[in-house]
C-alpha cells in the first residue's frame, strides 16, 4: 500500500517512461517504467527518501535513453502519484 510519492512522465523520441519514487510498506523506493514494452527498467530499489528516489529514477531513465535511442531525458516534471487512502 502507498504511503506517499510522486511520479514523473517522460515521453521523448518512441520511448515513453514513468517514474517512481515512492514510500510503501517495503520502505522508500524508485523504480522506472517502459510503459511502451510493459516492463519495468528499473525494478524497485530502496533508497534513503523521496529526494534520493527522484534522483535515481532520474539517472538509469536517463541511461536507458542513451543506450537504447541516444536521446537526451528532458526537464521532468514530478507530480504527486497514486495515493492509498
């Protein structure tokens, strides 16, 4: 169950990714999410807050997309994601 987190969105090039940094029952976690292949890039991994989740997220997003489609991650834009209530 979600405690709180934020989401960003990336959609850049043919590539489409989401973003996670988010607390649950496990703890704090980021992930990445390739919505186009349905597969997470970047499975949950603990990290220490939200803040460091963000960060994260945002360096293997942006590894991803120079690998696979030598493409730039732009801006994000982080917004409060699912919540339990």
């Amino acid at each position: 169950m979600l405690d709180q987190g934020i989401c960003a969105e990336v959609k850049v090039g043919s590539e489409h990714l989401r973003l996670f940094s988010e607390q649950n029952a496990q703890g704090v976690q980021a992930s990445v999410y390739n919505v186009n292949a349905k597969k997470w890039i970047a499975p949950s991994e603990s990290v220490e807050n939200i803040e460091q989740g963000k960060l994260k997220a945002a360096t293997y997003a942006a590894a991803y997309l120079r690998q696979v489609a030598n493409l730039e991650l732009p801006p994000l834009k982080w917004k409060e994601s699912r919540a339990a209530y």
